[in-house]
C-alpha cells in the first residue's frame, strides 16, 4: 500500500516527477534493470528524497499500475453502442489503445 503523505507544496510534484521519471526509465531500460537510485541520480535529488515519497521501487511501479488502470479504464468506458459507430471514432478508440501501450511499455531490453 503506497505511503500517505502530508500534504506540501512540493510533495505532489516531486512524487509526480519521480513516478514520470521512473517510467521513462522503465520504458527505456525495463523495470528490472533501474534502481531507485537511477531514479534519484536522473531527477538530481538525493536517494532519501526519493524515499521520502516512495518506500521503494515496488511501490513506485504500484503508483504506475494504478495510473495504467486508471487510463485504461478511461479509453474502455463503455460507448454509446446505439449510436452507429464512424471510422474515424473507431479509428480514435484504436490509437487510444495503442498510445496507451506504448505510454507503458517498460522495455525488456538487456
């Protein structure tokens, strides 16, 4: 269960630079080859500032999970089925699918 935080200024955005951090890096490199400290040295903030907001990579890739839900349960809420459907309102639901694919591919490069 991801940690609660007090809230502050700074606290949103730097858990929200982190999380964006960590899955560009997912995605470039695969989950299992970044550490929390890539995650730190990249955003140039401390190793303990990152575990300030995260208690450790698991739950950084948790945070990322719900995120994917979230959106993807976004992009598959039910349509108006009545309605006839045009190409290109299929062709929009397709590449939604699609970009949120590629938004969280995290590679499984070597």
């Amino acid at each position: 269960m991801p940690r609660k935080k007090r809230a502050t200024a700074e606290t949103p955005d730097t858990r929200g630079r982190i999380l964006d951090t960590a899955l560009s890096l997912f995605n470039a490199d695969g989950a299992h080859a970044v550490s929390t400290r890539h995650i730190a040295a990249r955003l140039a903030i401390s190793p303990g500032n990152l575990y300030y907001h995260f208690a450790n990579k698991e739950e950084i890739v948790l945070c990322l999970y719900e995120r994917i839900e979230a959106q993807l349960e976004a992009i598959l809420a039910p349509r108006d089925v009545a309605k006839a459907q045009s190409f290109d309102t299929v062709l929009r639901y397709l590449d939604d699918v699609f970009g949120h694919l590629w938004e969280f591919r995290f590679s499984t490069a070597t």
